[in-house]
C-alpha cells in the first residue's frame, strides 16, 4: 500500500514510520499541503494522508479520484476541511476520532494558567534578570465558574481537570451525555454567568463563529475565552473588539480562524499579513500557540497507530470502523452504521 503523506513534519515522520513498517503501509512523506496544485503528487497511490489545513475540497477530490486515489486518511478528528459529501461514491474517508483527550484538556489548562498567572511575562522578566512582581497579580480559579462549550471527550476531560481545581462548571452542548453528572445550561446562561469560557466542540455550520460578537456582548466583563478546538468557533474580529474594549480580559488561543497559510509555518523575520492576527498577538492579554494542544508523545503514537489501522483495515478488509459518511446514522437505508463501507 502506497499512501502520499502531506503536511509531513519531523515528529509525524518518526511514528508513521515505524507503524508503517510494521503493517507494511508504505508512505511517501511531502512537506508541501494537499491542494490543486500538489494533488498530482498523490497519482499512482491508493490513499492520501492528509492533515487540518490540507485542503480537501470537491476540485481536489476530483483529482485524487482521477489519480486512482480511494482513500482519504485523516491524522485527526476533524474534518471540517474535507468536502464529506461530495467525497460520497468517490472516494472513502476515514479519521482519528479519538486518540489523547489529555493531551488537549492539559494543553488548555496550560494556558489558561499561564495567561491568569502571568507566568509568560514573568519567564520574559526573569531571562532579563528582572524579579519585579509589579504587573504580574493573578486571581485564583478556585472558586470561578468555567462554561465548557462542547462534552466529548476532550470536554470532559477538561472538566474533570476544572473540577480539581475546585471551579464551578457549567456547560452546553447540543447533544448532553446522559452518562455523566456535568451541569448543562442554555448557551446565553453559559456565557452570562461563566468567568471562564473554554470551547471543546467540532467545526460545523452550527458552531461556526459561535463566539461572535452578540455572545461577546453577553458575557461577564472581563471573561476569559480559550480555545483549543478549530479557530472558526471565534469570530476573530469580533474577539479583537471585545478585548479592545476591555469586556474580554483575556484570550487563549490554540488555533485562529485564518491559521491555514500562518500557523505550523516559521515566520520569524518575516512580516505577516494578517493584520488581525498581529494584533491580536500583539495584545498583552493574549497567549497564542500553534495548534500545538495535540503535540504529545502518547497523542502523536496513539494518532500514528489509528491512521495506520484504518488504512489496514479498510484494504484489507473492504471497510474500516473509523469511516466518515456524512449519511450515516441520519437515513434509513444508510449501510455503514459502522459496520460496513458507505458505498
């Protein structure tokens, strides 16, 4: 099996390797991202393995069809990027759709930590033997309630950590887990009332720009926002305002909704053009990092073992439990139901 890597990193390399080997995938690893004009490196392959900010639209698809392509390997649980409809009786996708929760739920406490604590100045004063503590008082999170938008897995793990540190948790999310005890509220209650809001949901029509700026207008005066999700939930501008403004105290980003051309990219001497972003960056209220909340060693083996698995499996055995099809579960007549190929 001959599967073309795209978006391939250093650390992606090292595990896809040794489970390729292993299995006998045999990967063919490219730095540039899938796209129009790089979707002819995939001809002669039978899949592509592809990443968040590949684009895997309906002219591409196309192409990897015409390529002899049948498979769509997704290294991640997203798939907002990938047109899954129009993918339908071309060509199969398959996902991550879990692999560390921790990873992500820890990334965020990381941040929401550091931002409240000021620990990312104080690490700047002290390189420059500065100890001054003058501009650096925090507040505790014992106590506060944190809104957690979304109760996946990643969610939940994320309110088991909230919870240790003794922080009141509500949380919304369009379809509650009966399973669990978490406090459920209707979105406007979520973000009234919360001192923390954290977002922990997929990228759909529904969420998309879920933090625009009416949700904005509704929250606390000096709420923090994190976000360690997809950047799309925020409507970036609207959050650049709402910090301006001084309603939002503090902003934790992981992931930024135009990070596509920007982010896993060094820019460092270079000027970006997304003037939004550099203000945003430029903010002494905002922690930005780069999609880095999946970047552990149990993530990275755990994401590199599934990929490898559902590729297997799916030419071994003509279908794969981690199949995409954006009919299943929602027609009669669907035949996956995670048993079987959609088409």
């Amino acid at each position: 099996m001959k599967i073309a890597f795209f978006d391939a990193k250093p650390y992606d390399i090292t595990y896809f390797e040794q489970y390729g080997e292993e299995n006998g995938v045999k990967f063919k690893f490219y730095d540039t991202r899938l796209g129009e004009d790089t979707a002819e490196l995939s001809r002669g392959c039978d899949a592509v393995c592809v990443f968040v900010n590949d684009d895997v639209s309906s002219t591409v698809i196309d192409r990897l069809y015409e390529y002899g392509v049948r498979l769509i390997a997704l290294r991640c649980s997203g798939f907002n990027n990938v047109d899954v409809k129009y993918a339908y009786e071309k060509i199969h996708v398959v996902h991550v759709p879990y692999y560390s929760p921790y990873a992500v739920a820890e990334h965020t406490m990381a941040m929401l930590l550091t931002s409240v604590r000021r620990i990312h100045k104080a690490y700047n004063r002290t390189k420059d033997f500065n100890f001054s503590l003058s501009g650096l008082t925090g507040f505790d999170l014992h106590g506060k309630t944190v809104g957690v938008i979304g109760t996946g897995n990643i969610g939940r793990t994320f309110i088991n950590i909230c919870e240790g540190f003794g922080m009141k948790v509500i949380a919304y999310d369009k379809f509650p887990s009966e399973e669990t005890d978490i406090e459920y509220a209707p979105l406007e209650r979520v973000f009234e009332e919360s001192d923390v809001i954290s977002l922990h949901c997929p990228l759909n029509k529904e969420t998309y720009h879920i933090i625009d700026e009416d949700a904005i207008e509704k929250m606390k005066k000096g709420a923090t926002i994190v976000n360690t999700s997809r950047g799309a939930l925020i409507d970036a501008d609207a959050l650049l305002e709402g910090i301006k403004s001084r309603k939002i105290g503090a902003a934790c980003l992981d992931v930024y909704e135009e990070e596509n051309d920007v982010f896993f990219e060094d820019f460092s001497g270079h000027i970006i053009d997304d003037d939004t972003l550099a203000r945003l960056i430029t903010m002494p209220n905002v922690l930005v990092t780069s999609h880095q909340a999946f970047l552990t060693e149990e993530a990275l083996s755990s994401i590199a073992e599934t990929t490898v698995r559902n590729i297997v499996e799916f030419f071994k055995d003509g279908k794969c439990e981690n199949e995409l099809c954006y009919r299943c579960g929602k027609t009669a007549n669907c035949r996956q139901h995670r048993v079987d190929k959609c088409f």
